[in-house]
C-alpha cells in the first residue's frame, strides 16, 4: 500500500485484505484533508492516523469542505418524506438513501459506502439479554436508550417512497444506520450548519439539533480515558464557514497515533455503543425522582427527577430545597440514599456471578461500579460546598 505507516507488527490473519485496500484507496484519494497527519495501519488490520510531524496543541488534524460534508439540514434524495422528523430519523433516512443510490451524490455514496453494512451497536447484538441484565442490575435503568427509535414511524414512511426495495425499510438496514450515527455522526446545531454554509445566522437557531458525517473523521481513533484532554468541555471540532476542522487537544509526536475524545458521552451511551464503559467519566452522572412535579426538573411519570453530576452542583436541586434549613444537607441526603441502592445492586451482583456469562456481567458490572463512583464523588463535591458554607460562617476572634 502506498504512503502508509505501520504503527506496530501488523496481524492481518483472514482478514479481508482486499476490502482493507479498498478501504485505503478511498481515504488516500481524500487524503488532502488531512493535516500534520497521515493514514497508518494498526492491529489488527486498522486504519488509523498517526503525526506526520511534532503537532502542538490546536494544530489542526483535519480539514474537510462543506461540500463533502453530510448533514441532517441539507437536502437529500428522501427529503421531501422525512423533513418533519427527528434527526435521529433523518439522519438514517440519509444514510441508507446514499448506500442504495449514487445518482444524487456519488461522493456521498462513496463515503458512506465505505463503511461495512454489518456495522450494529451492541444493543442490537445482545439487545433482549442486555436489556434484561440492565434493568436487574443497573440503578437507572430509565436511562438504556431505545434501541431503534422511531422505526416503526420510518417504516411506514419508507414504504410509500414509489420503487423503494424493501431492504431500505428492513429492521437490519435502520440499526446500521443507528450504530453509524452513533458512533460516527457528529453533533451540529441549525446555527453551525448556517455558519458552515455560509448563510446568516437567526435567533433560536442554536438550540436546533443535528447531526453531521464528516469524511475521514472517523478514521480518528478515541482516548481510553475521554476527559484527560478536554477538560473544559469544548469538543475540538469547529464549524466555519465553508469547512470544518478537527484540531488537537494535546502535543502529538512524529510517528504518535492522534487521538480525539469520545463526544460527551456518559457510561450508558458508551456501553450502548461501543459495548464498553470507562473507568471515572466525567459525562456520567446519577439521577435523583422525588414523587412530586416541579418547573425545576425534569418532569416523568415517576415524578421529579435531578440529574446530579460530578463536576458542579445541582442548582436547581439546591433550590427546590430553598425552605429548608441547610438545602445542602437534603441534596447530600439524596446522594447518600442512591449510594445505598448501589451497594446492594453490587452485592446482588457478586451473588449471581456464577449464573452470569462474563462479556455480560463485565459490562454490566464496570457500569454499575461507575455509578457508584459517580455518587460519591458528587456526594464529596456536596460535602466541600458545607464545609466551604461552614468556614465562611465561623468569626474569628
């Protein structure tokens, strides 16, 4: 293969080299977009970008024009159906138009015909069990996500596209899109897509959300551990007008493997996706239903539910208890009662660890074990805001 590094002895087994190469040709015919870096080839058999030189942080990695980019507020083939819908739903009624048909964009079709279509997220490989150990054993299991949202509604409306093969509507082809979009799909709002495009910007058009297919980025593999470089929360990519850019977050050396971070992912996301979770993620949180409604939480049929994270307080948490004494101490109450759920989560967890197939407990467990990290830290990032209220209080003689 031309101009390609290898990071490290290289196994490529069974592995289909043919569709390795295929694969390359596309990324070196488009390999202008990328900058300071070059592609190169890990174990096993993985494409990847390594420095072509010593980057510094905010160099740019990648440059790809508007013109190549696919968003779910541009016009496609099926627009005229889906326009009304949820992104999730355009952004795979995008996909599968551009992998069954050329003739509107054959460079859309060829990027997203890059990828493989057995492409599924693990909830749709493991989903009936998966979701059965979820609910038993994590402490929210509100939060699993729908596996395939909105499918039947695409179905119906796929069915009426005229000359539509069946294949676009089967359950398969929606849940590839849906692992695309998940682990590819970047996210943009209304107001980053004007931008882009170069068109004037309006007044709400921020709080419009989409998603955005950016060729080659996903060649970008992720940090392990997502917040050691973006601790601000700024996620490195930037919508200007006429490309996006994809910059460094940290120095990279000649020969070094650039990274970027998982896209504010929490634990429950990144099981659902990737079939993993990581150790002290800064994304995840805990949540908190009290059987009451309020303007100030997130209103369900259980009630009142706070989402409780491990970098700042919960205002709104703290102000729903403003008649109380010390607010503090019913938010650090609160905490203390998820802790104890988790404990016996874990204990009921150790009991059943003979009856359990390991790839399921491991992710299962590694969650649950996240979440009560998740609660002490915030119940430690609660008890410094008492101790602060308590030395501010104290009058020194």
């Amino acid at each position: 293969m031309k101009h390609l590094v290898i990071l490290a002895t290289v196994a490529l087994g069974f592995f289909d080299v043919k569709s390795l190469y295929e694969k390359y040709e596309y990324y070196y015919n488009h390999s202008s977009y990328l900058q300071n870096t070059i592609i190169a080839l890990k174990p096993i058999a993985r494409l990847t970008v390594a420095a072509s030189s010593n980057i510094k942080k905010g160099s740019p990695l990648l440059i790809v024009p508007s013109d190549e980019i696919i968003t779910t507020f541009d016009n496609f083939p099926w627009k005229s159906y889906y326009q009304n819908e949820s992104s999730t739903m355009i952004a795979s009624a995008i996909l599968i138009s551009y992998k069954m048909d050329n003739s509107s964009s054959l460079s859309h079709s060829l990027y997203i015909n890059n990828f493989n279509s057995d492409i599924e997220p693990p909830g749709y490989w493991l989903e009936e069990e998966l979701k059965v150990w979820l609910t038993k054993f994590v402490e929210f299991p509100n939060r699993v996500r729908t596996k395939f949202p909105e499918f039947e509604k695409y179905k119906d409306i796929a069915m009426k596209i005229e000359g539509l093969r069946s294949l676009a509507y089967e359950v398969k082809s929606y849940a590839w899109a849906q692992a695309f979009t998940l682990q590819h799909g970047i996210r943009i709002t209304r107001k980053d897509w004007k931008i882009l495009k170069g068109i004037n910007v309006e007044k709400g058009d921020e709080n419009i959300n989409g998603f955005a297919f950016v060729p080659l980025f996903e060649l970008f593999n992720q940090y392990q551990v997502p917040d050691n470089n973006h601790i601000n929360d700024k996620y490195p990519v930037e919508f200007q007008k006429g490309k996006v850019v994809l910059s460094a977050q940290k120095d990279f050396e000649f020969g070094e493997e650039t990274l970027v971070p998982y896209q504010h992912k929490n634990n429950h996301e990144l099981v659902e996706d990737f079939g993993f979770s990581i150790p002290f993620n800064r994304h995840d949180y805990i949540e908190y239903t009290v059987p009451v409604y309020s303007e100030l939480c997130r209103n369900t049929d259980n009630g009142c539910t706070f989402r409780i994270g491990t970098v700042e307080l919960n205002e709104n948490l703290v102000k729903f208890y403003a008649d109380k004494k010390n607010p503090l101490i019913s938010y650090r109450q609160n905490i203390r009662s998820v802790i104890r759920r988790f404990k016996f989560s874990l204990r009921h967890q150790r009991r059943r660890v003979k009856i359990l197939e390991d790839r399921h407990l491991k992710l299962i467990f590694n969650l649950s074990i996240s979440e009560k990290w998740t609660a002490f830290k915030s119940l430690a990032l609660v008890d410094r805001a008492l101790l602060k209220n308590f030395a501010s209080s104290l009058k020194l003689v």
